[in-house]
C-alpha cells in the first residue's frame, strides 16, 4: 500500500502526504494489513473482513481518509454490521482496478 506500483494506469500519489501523514498513513497501512480476517472477491474490485480488536472503525475511516488522496480512483465503502458484527472495507472502481488491488494490498 502506498507505493508508486502501476497497473492498467493506476498508480499511488504518495506525494500528496507530508512527512507526518505518510508515517500515519504507513501505521495505518501495517494495522489494516494485520487485521484482514477475510478477502472476497467483487465484480469490480475487492471486500475485506476487518478484525476489529486489530483495526478500530475510527483508525479504518484515518486509513481510507489517506487512501482516497493518493488513490482517488478507488470506491470506498465501509460496512459496520449491527450488534458489533463484521466490520468491512470495499475497495471498488473502474475496468482495470483489480489487478492494482492484488498488487497493492497483496490479495
């Protein structure tokens, strides 16, 4: 996550953190990469379980706050189930986005 990796013409912008967002961005990144329980495969992308002892709804919501600046080509979608369920990230977009997903968050 984070880095310059090109596929289909998507690539991440990390210059658009200052030196002290990219160290949160990087943290946030490390936790988001440990918490994923679970990956399904979507039409136009990808859903990841997020294990919430691992990665708080609040730190998911810094992360994709970050991601959507250096990668505004993605269709973000957070998903809190009731009663404490499931906690998910839907990373999404167009024709392409996919093999980028695999590359970036090692699917």
């Amino acid at each position: 996550m984070g880095s310059m990796t090109e596929s289909a013409g998507f690539y991440c912008n990390v210059h658009v953190f200052t030196a002290s967002e990219r160290l949160r961005y990087n943290e946030l990144a490390r936790k988001l990469s440990g918490a994923r329980a679970e990956v399904r495969e979507l039409p136009d992308g990808y859903a990841f379980r997020i294990l919430r002892a691992k990665l708080s709804l609040a730190e998911l919501a810094e992360f994709v706050s970050f991601e959507s600046r250096c990668c505004p080509f993605f269709d973000f979608a957070m998903e809190l189930e009731h009663n404490n369920g499931p906690l998910r990230l839907k990373l999404q977009g167009s024709e392409g986005v996919k093999p980028f997903i695999r590359a970036e968050f090692n699917v």
